[in-house]
C-alpha cells in the first residue's frame, strides 16, 4: 500500500524533472545568462580613464551635501539637482546651463580635497588603474576661489586616494574657451610653481562657435614649450567642429583630441590623425532621457576604420551612465559589441594614455595577458607601431 502510493507521487516527479532537462533554456534566460557574463567581464576588465571632469564627477548627493555645507538657497535636496539635470536640454549648451550651476557648490580646499578622495574611490570600485583627469581652475577662480586653494585641495586629495584607493592619477588642467586669451596665460602663470604635478592642458566649456581652438594658439605653443601633453574638446556635432579638428592638429599641434568624432567625415582628416598616431576620446554618455548611450554609430565606424578611438565617461556624476563599467555596459548591450571589440576600445586608452613609454608598454602587456584569460587573444596590436 505505502509502496503504491510512493510510486504514484514518484512517477509524475521523474516525468516531469526528464521534461524539464529536455527543455531548453528561454532565449530570454539564455540573454540573461550572456548579460551576466559580459557584465563580469566588464566590470573586472582593469581600464583607463583619460576623459572625466572632476566638477563633473559629484553625484547629486554630493552636491546637495556641499551646497548645504556652504550656505546655498539652490541645491539643497538631491531632488532638486536630479529635477535640474533630467530637465536640461540636450546637446553642449543644455549641458554647460546644469554643469557650471552644479560646480557653484565647490568652495573649499576641503571641497576640492573630497571630490577628488571620492572619485578615486569610484575609480577603484570601476578597476581603473589609471586615470587622466581635467579640472578647470578658471570656472572656480572666476568666481572668487584662489587658485591655490583648488590645486592643494585637488593634491591633497589625490595622494590621499593614491594612498588608500591605489589609484595611480594624472592631472590635465583645462582652459574655458569661453575666456580670454589673457585669463589662459594667467592661468599657465598661476601654475607654475605647480608645473611637476600637471601632466597636460586642455581646452572645453563653451560655446565653440566663436572659440575655435585656433584662438588659443599662443597659449598652447608656450604650454608645449614648458613641457604640458596637449589635448582639446572638439565636442561632437557643434559648428564647425570638422575645421575645428584640423586647427587642433595643425595648429595646436595636439597630442590626443577630446571627443572629435565628427573626424568620420572628412576621410583626408583620418588619415591625417593616423598619420601622427593621434586617439580620440570617445564618450558615448547617456542621459536619463535618452534612449539610448550617444554616438553609438560613430564609435563602431571609426573603431572599424583602425582610428584609435577609446570610451570615456566625461561627466559621471552628470548622466545616467555614470561610471565607466557601467558605461562599458551599457555601450555594449546597446550596440551588440563583441568582448574582442571592447578589448579592442579599451586597449586603444592604454594606447593614448600619457604614461612614460616602459611603463604603458607594462600595463599594455598586463591587459593582454588579461585579456587572454577571457578568450580574446589580441596579438599584434595595429598602433604600437605609432606610439611604442
Ligand atoms: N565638453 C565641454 N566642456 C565640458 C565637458 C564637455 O564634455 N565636460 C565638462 N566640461
Ligand atoms: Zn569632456
């Protein structure tokens, strides 16, 4: 009787678990599976950061926390910053009206040190090795901050990430094209008791129509002599911005070009640009609002045509797409790239990274043997020949 009973419960139990491994999994958990797995893959790849803004990596808790801090009617509740930022246009100009308010909160040595101590915790949390970042002293001293006071507070800051986080760091000062000519000699002047702690000099803010890079040719030739790497925005889709790519070469005699993936256009400016071994620093950033990251398209265009071009996050705490995993990620969910293609983009940042020659050809060899472990196997890669 027991033994009946027992057969009946176990017999539906078998026919049903036979059925259940003859089924195969659901395309839907099939993809979740694949997600996981690249997810893992990207979080753990160690990257290279050359693009972010340290004004721009403050997330809405820490600017309603300095705006708190420092006395300010406007910021107060993160509600308010994420309102501001969800509600700004799109484009350079919708980007600058949020940013510049946003960077407003910044008063104090001690600010300066805590944006940057935070940031290098999120870089380690984002296994970057290495990171090249832009502060903008002008947009701070233009409002009354002395200049000192930003770069002791940033120093400080960054050797106390050094110390804790194990992130090693660089420093590119960056002009607000904005200004004048003048305010961006004033600006080198200020930094040179500084000079052995700024690795390079950038251009950026806005707008760009009226401040080609070419207005600033006399500041960056005298940058060059002193002995700064060179960089500028040429930010994507704005008037000119194809001219706007040759002056920085030709004129500014860049090292390595800011976003400029409007490049794709002009087929002689591509050849030019691999001609010296120039990189792009891509930032296929991601509003709340939009559907999808930005300037998908252009990147797997110019990835195909051999241009060194890498992925940056520009302005974390300012878009939805954060961080670089999470960029990564995104960037590649949404574009269907394959993990070779992500090596590929990330080897091209080591490659237009500003590290002295024995120490980039280390990290690359490092990343490679990493990359092996994960099935891609790179080899040979097309620029060493330009920059190792
Ligand atoms: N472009 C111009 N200025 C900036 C940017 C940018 O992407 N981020 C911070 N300042
Ligand atoms: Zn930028």
């Amino acid at each position: 009787m027991i033994k009946t009973h027992f057969k009946l419960i176990l017999i539906p139990i078998l026919l049903f678990s036979l059925m259940a491994c003859d089924q195969q999994p659901t395309a839907d958990a099939v993809q979740t599976n694949y997600s996981k797995k690249m997810w893992s893959f990207i979080s753990e790849m160690p990257k290279v950061e050359l693009h972010i803004h340290l004004e721009g990596t403050m997330y809405p808790e820490t600017v309603s926390i300095l705006a708190n801090r420092n006395g300010f009617d406007y910021f107060k509740t993160v509600k308010e910053v994420q309102q501001s930022l969800d509600s700004r246009p799109p484009g350079l100009f919708g980007f600058l009206q949020h940013h510049e308010k946003q960077v407003s909160v910044l008063q104090t040595q001690e600010d300066f040190y805590t944006v940057v101590y935070d940031f290098l915790k999120n870089c380690k949390d984002n296994n970057i090795v290495y990171v090249e970042f832009f502060f903008d002293p002008q947009i701070h001293t233009s409002r009354g901050i002395a200049f000192n006071d930003v770069l002791d507070g940033i120093l400080a800051g960054r050797e106390a990430g050094e110390k804790d986080f194990g992130v090693k760091s660089e420093l590119i000062m960056s002009i607000n094209r904005e200004k004048t000519v003048e305010s961006a000699f004033k600006m080198l002047k200020d930094a040179e008791p500084y000079k052995n702690q700024i690795l390079g000099l950038g251009l950026d803010n806005g707008p760009e129509e009226g401040n080609p890079p070419a207005k600033f040719e006399a500041v960056y030739a005298l940058a060059k002599n002193q002995g700064y790497y060179l960089t500028a925005h040429n930010d994507v889709d704005e008037k000119d911005t194809v001219e706007h790519i040759w002056q920085s070469i030709n004129i500014l005699h860049l090292d390595r070009l800011d976003h400029s993936l409007n490049a794709m256009e002009d087929f002689d400016l591509l050849r030019e640009i691999n001609r010296r071994g120039l990189c792009l620093t891509g930032s296929p950033v991601q509003r709340t609002t939009d559907p999808e990251p930005q300037e998908i398209e252009r990147i797997r265009f110019l990835l195909q045509h051999n241009i060194c071009v890498s992925l940056h996050s520009d302005d974390p705490g300012e878009f939805a797409s954060g961080y670089l995993s999470q960029l990564l990620f995104n960037f590649q969910q949404s574009g269907k790239f394959t993990k070779r293609d992500m090596v590929l983009l990330m080897l091209n940042a080591y490659e237009a990274a500003w590290l002295p020659i024995n120490e980039k050809k280390m990290y690359i060899d490092e990343f490679k043997t990493w990359a092996e472990t994960q099935g891609v196997n790179i080899g040979e890669h097309y620029f060493n020949k330009h920059k190792l």
